[in-house]
C-alpha cells in the first residue's frame, strides 16, 4: 500500500522506514543498522499498530513522517478520511516493557486526530 523513510535527527539517531499495508498493519522498522554501501539491508521491526479493517477497504492508506518534526508519523483512515499524527517516540517510551505491537486504543494518548471537515480545501 504505501511506505515512507525518516532518518531521525532526534537523541536516538534511529533510521525509520514506514509501511501501511492491506491488511490495516502499520509496521515502523528500524534500517539503523545498514551500511549505505550494501545493497543488503539490514532490518528489524521497530514497532507494530494493528488497525482494524473495514470489511471491503483497508483501515489506512497512506502514511508519511512529518518533514520538520522526525518522529511524528501521520495515517489517513480511509473510513472517514481523518488524518491520525502520531509521535511514534512518545508512544514507544510509554510501551517500555511492554509488547512493541499496539492496537489503535493505545494510540490515542499519543496522537492528535484532524478531521476532513475541520480543514478548508
């Protein structure tokens, strides 16, 4: 469905690459430890949300890390074509021994949530 790639300029120094697939996942993986000349890619997975789908559309669409503030992480929800930001470190902190994969209820506390009617177009 769709990925977008940040190199974090923030205390932990991670490089984050993004996907959103059909099957409502949202998986945050961590390329930290690649080396720029190899063309293997050296990956684990950072951190997981399961969304929940809508029976004939996946629940998100497109994605994208906010260019000024590295780890903010905006999702479109395509059933009511909200856009959710997320501050993935904030979120992360908080799931310190805990599972690295979250459900959308645990988003919440760490997101801001803007609504298509509240934009002008």
């Amino acid at each position: 469905m769709g990925f977008s790639s940040v190199k974090s300029q923030e205390a932990t120094g991670l490089q984050l690459l993004a996907s959103v697939g059909k099957d409502s996942k949202v998986i945050i993986w961590d390329l930290s430890g690649s080396d720029v000349d190899s063309t293997d890619i050296a990956h684990s997975k950072y951190f997981e949300v399961v969304g929940t789908p809508n029976a004939d559309q996946p629940r998100y669409s497109r994605i994208a890390w906010s260019p000024t503030a590295p780890s903010h992480l905006a999702l479109v929800n395509n059933d009511d074509h909200s856009v959710i930001i997320i501050n993935i470190h904030n979120l992360v902190a908080a799931q310190v021994d805990q599972s690295p994969i979250v459900d959308e209820a645990q988003l919440l506390p760490h997101s801001r949530i803007i609504q298509a009617h509240d934009q002008v177009l």
